[in-house]
C-alpha cells in the first residue's frame, strides 16, 4: 500500500506541473477574466484543512442573492485560476461557486496524496456551506475531481451530484490515458465511482463531451448505467475535454444550470 500511495503522489505531481506549466506558457490560464465583471464577486479565501491551508476562489452573484451554491472538485492539470471564467458564468446565472486547489497544488500547502485530496474537498464543501448559507449546496467534481467528489459524497450528502469528464475508476482511468493494464496493481485501488455511488440517494447529473480524447463516451455511460435510476446522462456535442472551462460555453453549462437553480 505504501508503494502504491507513493506511486500516486509522483505521477500525479509530475502529470499536473507538467500541464499547468503548459498552460501557463500557452496562456490559459485565467485568460477570460482580466477585471472583475460588474455584476459578480471574486474572492480569495484560505480554507483550514487540518493543519493546512487551502487556497480557494469564491464567486458569487453581486447585485442578488445565489440561488444555489456549487463545490468545484477540478481535475489533474489545473488550479483554482484555470476556472475563474466558468464561475463568472455560474455567478451570472445566479449560483455561487467554490473552487479550491488540493494540498500540493498553487498555493495549498501539503504534498498531493489520495486520501488528503478527499479530506480537502470535506473541508472546502463545509467552507462553502458557511460562506454561502441557506441554499442548497451541490458538488461537481471534473476530470480527475470526478472520482474525488464521488468518493466523498456520501459523507457530505449533497443536494445534486455532478460528475463532469468522469472515469469509472483512477485505475480503469489510468489505463485508458496509456498506463499498462498489467501494471495497474502498482496504482491503489481508488476511487471506484460504480461502487461508491451504487446506494446513494441523492440525484446525480453525468456530463461528458463528444469529442473528449480524455475518457471515451462509453466510460461515463458504462458510470451513468451502474448508478442506476437516480443518474441522468448527457452528452455535449462538439466539445473537448476542457472546453469546460477554457472556453465556458452555456451550451455546455446551461445542463447543469437548469439542475442546480429551483
């Protein structure tokens, strides 16, 4: 178990420095929101993890109250200023959003590890139910955060579930990224969504790209089949696998939109 864990933290460490430097040289990186728009509120905030500390970014609707609030789990290759633009677009509609960076990530302290990162996102869901009170809170985990916010909505009881780029499993996700089939003993056994979200109650939304070179369409439909009556399955057409949040889109959003507002 210990070789597995050390596994983990190393090839996640190195597969995420990797792609954000790339975006950071490609500009991507919070390439959307210059200045502040009038009618939203950006904020920083420091969540406590334990004896860490989180780095966060809160935007919320400034002229009303949110109708909602909404826990963003991101995925391998970002941190919280990759998704500055789509929670403007959130905030627009109406729901405040949180996002975070897990231990080891910008400006989060700690090392990245498996466990820590679902103990990241228990804390940041109780901070977002804090900062923005008396409105249903929902949890959206994308990419590598689908299997995070999986793994860790039992515990928080959200009032919709959303999985965004999701995989069955790290391993199965693993594997389909290049990782030998045979060698996947080396990877721990986690974040297994099928197994973890087959008793739940809550709803759950699966949202997957068309064109998502990431994770083939037949991944998150074989996850939308095994969660039984309570997932609901959509496909966006004509989209990636980070158009999501590189170019916000409400063809992609409005989805989600229309399951979180009342």
């Amino acid at each position: 178990m210990r070789s597995q864990d050390l596994t983990f933290t190393a090839a996640v460490t190195g597969i995420s420095r990797t792609l954000i430097a790339r975006d950071r040289l490609l500009g991507r990186i919070g390439r959307n929101v210059a200045t502040e728009p009038p009618h939203v509120k950006i904020a920083r905030h420091a969540i406590p993890c334990g004896e860490l500390i989180l780095d966060a970014v809160l935007v919320e609707p400034r002229d009303l109250p949110p109708q909602a609030a909404l826990l963003i789990c991101h995925g391998i290759g970002e941190t919280v200023d990759h998704w500055t633009s789509a929670q403007v677009l959130l905030a627009e509609h109406g729901v405040a959003s949180l996002v975070f960076d897990y231990s080891g990530y910008g400006k989060s302290t700690g090392a990245i590890q498996w466990g820590r990162c679902e103990q990241n996102a228990i804390s940041a869901y109780e901070a977002l139910r804090s900062l923005v009170p008396n409105v249903p809170t929902s949890l959206l985990g994308f990419s590598m955060g689908s299997g995070i916010a999986a793994a860790i909505a039992g515990r928080v009881h959200p009032a919709r579930l959303v999985l965004c780029s999701a995989f069955t499993s790290f391993r199965d996700a693993a594997c389909v990224l290049g990782f030998p089939r045979s060698w996947s003993s080396a990877l721990p056994k986690i974040w297994n969504a099928k197994e973890s979200l087959r008793q739940c109650s809550f709803p759950i939304l699966i949202v997957h790209c068309e064109r998502d070179r990431a994770f083939p369409v037949r991944m998150a439909a074989e996850l939308a089949t095994n969660c039984g009556a309570n997932a609901e399955f959509v496909v966006v057409a004509d989209q990636a696998h980070n158009e999501a949040f590189y170019r916000p889109q409400l063809s992609y959003w409005d989805h989600i939109l229309s399951r979180l507002l009342p």
